[in-house]
C-alpha cells in the first residue's frame, strides 16, 4: 500500500487516500523538468519496445507532456503511466494515464445513485462536477468495492487535432477512453477519484482488469 501524496489537496488529518500500485505503473513526477520526463519516458519505451521507430517515441513524450499539463492544472495529487509491450499487437506499445484526486461534494452524504442518473441522462451539474464526466459517449453505474459503494463512468472522446513535436497539428483525430472511480470519503464532503485513460482501445480489456485491481485495494486509513 502506498500513502498518496497530498500536495495540492490537504486531507482531514483523520484520513488517509490508499491504494495499491500494480507492477508495471510508474509514478509521474508531476513537477519533474519536462526535458528530464522525456529522456527518461524515450529510454522506457525502447526498453520495453527495442527498436521502436523515432515518430512512436516522439507521440508518447509529446503526449505525456499534454497529459501531465492537463492533470496539474485540474489539481490531480497522484499520477502514473503504464508503458508496455500490447497484448493485442506486440509489435506495438500500449500506454495508458493513471490521476487520482478529491473532488469537493459539498455534502458528505453523496447520493451516488442519482449522480449516476444524472450523468447517463445529461451534461448537466454532475457533468461539471466530475471529471471526465461531460463527454458525449458515457455511461455511468453504482459497484459495490471493498470500502464501499462507489461510482463508475466510463467515457469516450475524440481529440483532434494532435499536435507534433515542432507545435503543428498532425491532422490525426484520436479517441480517448476513460474509466473513472470515485469512492465517498467518510465523513467527509469529498470523493476520492481514480481515473485510467487510454488511446489504445485494442489493450482496453486489459486496462480495464487493472483499474478493477486498483479500485478494489482502495481504502482509508486513521493516522
């Protein structure tokens, strides 16, 4: 188990985010220098792709870049990436983006049922309250984890234009696919949110089993 990182968001001192991390997810340095995140990511993917081409390992650090930008700025504490060799084409790398974060409620007894109506009929406040929630192919449910009810959310999007390593689109659209968890934090008005994204669909089955490992280890603990 390892204690998230908490520095964007001050938990209650009686409460500790915990889950646990998979072999195979490395932990971003959200604050590492963006020169040092590349060179160390490009050695990562010809480790585990030896003899990848140039433009491959291009897209993945320009893409990383993207995505730690995105997650600094909407106040994610913890990220990971996975980096491997796909299971559905081993000629290829599969990637995929791990956030956690707490997201403000309001209330400390979340009524997840009717966010989770509120997210498969409408882009409408629980759209805008949960991440990842306002994209137009989504759907949204209750499970049952070891800590508890949670919500999941399961969305897609389709980015364009993406953008090269000298600044200009590339003209490519690319679909992103997103599962979100998010779990009440007791007694507290917050939830604490898991998020995995992904461009490579083909390896989403497994992806999906990943985040099911990560969902079910997550928990609180009393300082």
């Amino acid at each position: 188990m390892i204690d998230l990182p908490t520095v964007l968001h001050t938990p209650p001192r009686w409460w500790t985010p915990r889950f646990d991390v998979p072999e195979g997810i490395t932990v971003i340095d959200l604050a590492e220098d963006p020169l040092a995140a590349a060179g160390r990511l490009s050695a990562q993917a010809r480790s585990v792709l030896p003899g990848i081409p140039d433009d491959q390992v291009s897209h993945l650090v320009e893409s990383q870049r993207a995505v730690v930008d995105a997650l600094r700025a909407g106040g994610v504490y913890w990220a990971g990436s996975c980096v491997a060799r796909s299971g559905a084409d081993p000629g290829c790398l599969t990637v995929a983006h791990l956030a956690a974060s707490l997201v403000e409620t309001g209330t400390v007894d979340t009524d997840l049922a009717a966010a989770v109506a509120e997210l498969n009929g409408s882009a409408g406040a629980a759209s805008r309250q949960y991440p990842g929630a306002g994209d137009s192919d989504r759907v949204a449910d209750v499970i049952q984890l070891p800590a508890g009810p949670a919500m999941l959310v399961i969305s897609e999007q389709v980015i364009h234009p993406v953008r090269t390593t000298i600044g200009t689109p590339d003209g490519t659209a690319r679909r992103i696919r997103q599962v979100l968890v998010a779990l009440p934090v007791p007694g507290a008005a917050r939830l604490a949110v898991l998020t995995l994204a992904t461009e490579h669909l083909a390896d989403w089955t497994a992806y999906l089993d990943l985040m099911a490992r990560i969902a079910r280890s997550l928990g609180f603990s009393s300082d």
